[in-house]
C-alpha cells in the first residue's frame, strides 16, 4: 500500500491530487521552486522540498531533483501530474530505478506513444517530412512531439513562414517540455477535438470511459471542454473507443491516459496518445462519478478494475479561467488574486487562494470550473451561470469569453468546431460595459463622507470621478444631500462600501463593491480608478513598443539594428512569459529608431523594447 505520495508538479493539478490522497489517507509531499517557495501547493502538502538551482522555468524539468526530493522526504511513490516531466520516460525510469512507485504508465508506453511523431506510425500513420512541404499541402500545422497544453503549436498557411514556425514551435517546446522535436502535420480547419479517457490496470482490462469534446481553443489551447461528446453518432462514438482500446492494448499500458482525435465529415482521424492524466479530467469523473486519480493509484499498488466501468450519468463541462487581458492581446497577467470563489453547485480545482501572487514564470490559468447536471443544456446554464456571479477580484481574466461562449447559439447547439473562435472571438470579446458599474464604484467610495462635513445646507456642486472600464473613460457624478448620495438618472436606495442598490426606470439592481487600491471590482466588472485630472507627463511617445507582460526577450530579428527600415506587422522582437513566446511587431511602416533591449534580457511590464517612427506623415 503507497503510504505516501510527492507529486512532481505544481499549481492546481498538485493541489487536486493531495485533496484525493488526503481522502485515502495517504501523506503528501510538494516540491517548489524559490518562485514557488509561498504557493498554495507548497502550502497544503504534509510535507514541501525546494528543489535548488535551477531557473524558475526549469525547476519542475530536473527530474533528478525531484528523485532526491521523494527520497529525503520519506516518500513511497511519485505522481507527475500533467506537463512538465508526466511523459518523460527517463524520468519514469529513474523513480522506479530509486525503488520508489511510479504512479503512471510503463515507460515503454510512454515512449511508444508519448512522442506524437511515434504514435502516429504505431498507428500506422505518418507525419509530414517538413523539407518536403509544398504549397498543395497547406495549411499545415507544426506541432511539438512531446507535451501539450496549445505550446510548441503554429499553423502555417504559406510556405514562407514554414521557418519561422519550427524554429518558434521548437524554442517553446523544449521551454514547456524540455524536448524541442517538432513535426509537420496537415490542418483540417472545420473538424471537432473529440478525445476518450482510458483507464486501464495491470492484469489486462481497459476502461474506455466515453467521450469528451474539446474544440473550443484558442491559440490551440483547449479553453471549454465536455463529456460526453455531444452530437456524434453511436457507431462513431463506438468507433472512437474501440481505436482508444486498440492504442491502449498496442503498448501494454497502464494507467490513465487520453487518445485524441480529429472528427470531420463523420471520420476519426488518429492525433495522438497522452500518456498521462488530462487538464480536463474532472469532466469525465463527473458524469462517471469516479475519482481518477484515486484509480490511477490504486491500479499502481496493483489493484484490478472492474470488468465494466460504472454507467455514466448527465453531462459535464468544464471551462479554464486565464488570467489574461483580451484588451492587451490576451497578454498574461500577473499581481495579486485578492479574491476567488464560486457559487456552491459546481467544482472548482484552483493553485490559488486569497491573497496569493499570479508571477510571471508559469502558466496563467487561474482555476478550472465544473459544472454537472442532468442534461446539456442545464449544465452550460450552470456554469455560464456561476462564472457570471463568481468572486475573480485581481488581475483581468477571461471570464467574460467563457460565458458568452457557453451561450453563444453555435455551440449551445452542439454545432462549434475547432474554427469556432475563428470566427467569433471579436464578436465575443467586444466590450460590454454595464453603465451603472461606475457609478457604484464612485457611490461606494464616498460613502460615509456625508457624516464627516460632505453634506451643505446650500447648493454644491457635483462630486466627479473617474474611472477606466473595458478599454474606454467614464467620468460619473453625484451630491452628498441632507438625504444622503444622490446621482442624476437614478435613486440611490442604499450606498456602503461595499453594498451599492440603485433603481433606474423602475428596476431595482445591487452590486457589489471591492477596491483594492486603484482597482475596483463591481460584480463582475473591473474597473481602475483614475486621478481627477490626467497627469500630463504620463504621455508615451508615438511609435513606442512596450512589453505588455513580465518577461524575458528571448529573440530580436535577425539583422536588426537602429535605423533599419521596418514594414508593418514585421516581427521584431520575441517575448517568453509564462512558458508561451509573443511575437512584437512593428505597428507600422517606417524606420527603428531604439532597440534597448538583447536576448536574454529580463524585462517588466511596460518596459521599453522598440521604438519605430512611422513613415506616414
């Protein structure tokens, strides 16, 4: 029996898998990095081993660390979680080679099927030789052979760029997943993701635990998935296990692990194995109503499945909240979650709590939100619901795109695929500012000035503030009365600091109020205070590049110096933050007039990286 359990990883899936072992009983151990040294991961676990040296990025990557780590603290067994080291065969070996439990499949398996490249020619497949790529083949799509997660992915449609996407495709890879093979693959624009679980033991039985779709991405980064797949025909729905089971028994495994697929003109096309447990996992436990990672350690202490999983029941789906800013370009963002919570009713797996820091070397993903219920409809009701009223006081975040697109009529009709952001992520992001968000903020703020000389027995003039909302200005005013605050166009029925009801037209609505500093948190909205009056130095020059994220510059174009002439959309500099590369482009035509920075270098946000005087007048 494995008594205790270190797993090597980080964030949420870590803390997901010491709340299972907590249930059985089993002791926990974390490893962090000196980044990491606060998190919440390192903060739950029985027992946490700082894994010394490496650079933040890399920490997670030195599976002879973290072999150390699980010796010294006493640990019977190792779960790897998902990225990082999860389909690192080397690293399978070695824990096993320590006389410690690997909680995962053999490494045969995860060598067989853990590189995309050899899976596909297990399967019978072959990739695409990326010297013998013609315009006839396009588009195609570069695509890193080990890992996931949308990282080390770039799709081409003209031949020119093929270059630059393997070198891209390549740097990221071997960032995310310390493995910079890549390979060629077509692109099929409009087919869906559809995957299925696999759980499999020791003594020959195979799960195919149904079937999730996953076609919701963006940037090839899986943002809502569900179980079942919805829409498919029972035949093909059958087809897609029996290949799932086919993969599975063709390399002995064992454990749990996902084969994907591509689903278009009514076909499976093979994608590939992961060897490891999935981000989207809970969906699958939800409408099983199993714990994954309970089985995943009971089959590694050598306990045999059922001969038939249980039935499944209703529908799940789950979407993963960002801290990103679609008015930045869906730049990362980092700085403090003040607040985190959801509505009771549906799951939330978090690497976060209350007051911790979003920092800039790993993942921006915030939590991941789950909603189960009898039928489809309900359960995308349910979590477009919860996500709506959910508590997300901090950095900018996705949330907004997560719940229009779970209303949105394409897919609420089960008719979206992987084109599906495509073409409606404007419509989707466009900004939809409540008008009566600021004027709560402002409400809030002053309340309580009215006892401490804010009300006079004579006319006054309006109070006035100032705040930034979804990329635009809003000023809002209000008088401090004998009857308390009031505000042109609507009755003020009750203002606190953190309570503000207002009834316009009849309609009675509250919101509440958070304000931390210069942010200020309106139900759902977010808003920035601003001073009364625009300091007029603050001004950014014409043409001025920023980094708009935390950083490290890790290309400048080759060739380029000061003076250089620039086309627009030209790529200048490459940006890594959270394991994921930006691409800074010129904005415009003209002439490089700074390049501060070099490879290598650390940057903050807003720092100065290039600077191009346009050639139009």
């Amino acid at each position: 029996m494995i008594s205790s359990v270190l797993v090597a990883n980080r964030g949420e899936i870590a803390c997901r898998i010491f709340r299972t072992c907590a249930d059985l009983g089993i002791r926990t151990v974390a490893v962090h990095s000196d980044a990491d040294a606060g998190a919440l991961h390192a903060r739950v676990a029985g027992t946490a081993v700082r894994l010394p040296g490496a650079a933040p990025a890399e920490t997670y990557l030195r599976g002879d660390l973290i072999v150390k780590a699980a010796l010294a603290a006493g640990a019977d067994a190792v779960h790897p979680g998902y990225g990082f080291l999860s389909e690192n065969a080397g690293f399978a070996r070695a824990v096993a080679d320590a006389g410690l439990i690997w909680i995962g499949p053999p490494p045969e398996a995860i060598e067989a099927m853990a590189s995309k490249t050899r899976a596909k020619r297990l399967m019978g497949l072959a990739p695409l030789e990326a010297a013998e790529v013609t315009e006839a083949d396009l588009p195609v799509l570069v695509k890193a052979a080990a890992g996931g997660g949308g990282r080390g992915m770039r799709i081409v449609r003209r031949l020119a760029e093929l270059r630059d996407a393997l070198e891209g495709a390549r740097a990221e890879a071997a960032s995310a997943f310390g493995d910079g093979e890549v390979f060629v693959e077509p692109y099929l624009e409009h087919g869906r993701h559809v995957e299925v679980q696999i759980l499999a033991d020791t003594h020959g039985t195979v799960w195919p635990l149904g079937t999730r779709d996953c076609s919701l991405q963006r940037r090839h980064q899986k943002v809502i998935e569900e179980a079942p797949a919805p829409g498919l025909t029972e035949g093909l729905a059958k087809e897609l296990r029996a290949l799932s089971v086919r993969a599975a028994r063709a390399v002995s495994y064992v454990g749990a692990g996902t084969v994907e697929f591509l689903v278009a003109d009514g076909r499976a096309h093979f994608l590939e194995m992961n060897t490891r447990l999935q981000v989207e996992h809970p969906v699958t436990e939800a409408v099983f109503g199993l714990d994954l990672v309970a089985e995943q350690i009971r089959i590694a202490e050598g306990r045999a499945l059922e001969t038939a999983p249980p039935p499944a029941r209703g529908h799940a789906v789950e979407a993963r909240l960002y801290a990103e800013d679609p008015a930045r370009g869906w730049a990362p963002q980092t700085g403090t979650l003040h607040r985190i919570a959801v509505a009771p009713g549906v799951r939330l797996d978090t690497g976060y709590a209350d007051g911790d820091t979003i920092g800039v070397h790993y993942d921006p993903m915030l939590a991941k939100v789950v909603a189960h219920a009898p039928t489809r409809a309900e359960a995308l009701r349910r979590l477009a619901g919860a996500l709506e009223s959910a508590a997300l006081h901090g950095p900018a975040t996705n949330r907004d795109l997560l719940v229009r697109s779970l209303r949105h009529e394409e897919f609420t009709s089960g008719r979206m695929d992987t084109g599906f952001y495509d073409r409606h992520l404007d419509a989707l992001t466009e900004p939809a500012p409540d008008p009566l968000a600021p004027l709560a903020a402002a409400l809030a703020d002053a309340h309580g000035r009215s006892r401490f000389g804010g009300w006079r027995n004579v006319p006054s003039r309006p109070q006035a503030k100032r705040y930034a909302m979804g990329g635009e200005e809003y000023e809002v005013t209000y008088r401090h009365t004998r009857e308390g605050l009031t505000a042109d166009g609507v009755r003020v029925v009750h203002a606190d600091a953190r309570r503000v009801v207002l009834e316009a037209d009849g309609v009675r609505r509250g919101f509440d109020v958070a304000r931390y500093g210069d942010q200020v948190h309106v139900g759902a909205t977010r808003l920035t205070a601003l001073p009364r009056f625009p300091d007029p130095t603050a001004q950014i020059a014409p043409g001025s590049l920023l980094a708009p994220m935390p950083g490290t510059v890790v290309r400048v174009a080759e060739g380029l110096a000061e003076g250089a002439a620039v086309a627009a959309g030209q790529p200048l500099i490459w940006l890594e933050a959270m394991k994921m590369q930006h691409r800074i482009t010129a904005p415009a035509a003209g002439t490089l007039t700074a390049l501060p920075v070099t490879p290598g270098q650390q940057v903050e946000m807003g720092t100065l990286l290039a600077m191009v005087e346009s050639s139009r007048p």
